[in-house]
C-alpha cells in the first residue's frame, strides 16, 4: 500500500484504470459524525485530504499493490524489498512502485 495524504482538493477519481497497476483502498463503515452509526457505503479512497468525511480520519489516497506481500511479515519474509515514488508536477502525477524482493529492482 501507498498513501498520499494532502489538504483539500486533491483527489484520484479520476486516474484512468489503464494507467495503474493495483486498486484503490476502501473506506466502509465510517461513523456518521451527527449519529455515529457506520455508513456501509463501499466507497474507494480516492480523495487524498486527510480530513474527508467518506473516510476514515487520515486515510488519504491508498493505491493497493494486487500482487499482495509487499508489507509487514509477509515483506519481511521475502527479505524486504525496495520501495520508489516519482513526482511529476509537470505531467501532474505521483507514481509508486513496490519491488519485492530485492532482486527484482530494475
């Protein structure tokens, strides 16, 4: 998993589903702030402001690796792996990229 956390107004809902690899992360059952009853809703957290009120506090944008393995024991177990961001304000994209395990760094 990746997350960008950032102010308000940045939002993923609209990358192209042929320009990424993985999926979104969810956001269900978020306590409704007036009632405090979780909305069921199945939402992607695709809005990267930390404050949104579909998902939980601090959640921001989570791109979800589909090969699976690339954190916590499961990465340990591979022997860790390397991890790479590309920033781009001119073409205005953030990339990321999981590499696991070592051997499979380009």
């Amino acid at each position: 998993k990746t997350a960008l956390h950032s102010t308000k107004g940045c939002k993923m809902d609209d990358v192209p589903n042929g320009v990424k690899t993985g999926t979104w992360d969810t956001a269900v059952g978020i306590p409704d702030k007036k009632t405090g009853i979780p909305d069921m809703t199945f939402r992607y957290a695709q809005d990267c402001y930390v404050y949104d009120p579909h998902q939980w506090i601090n959640q921001g944008c989570v791109a979800v690796d589909l090969e699976g393995g690339t954190l916590g024991q499961p990465l340990n177990d591979k022997g860790g792996g390397v991890y790479a961001l590309e920033w781009d304000p001119i073409n205005r994209h953030i990339r990321t990229w999981v590499f696991t395990p070592h051997r499979k760094v380009p």
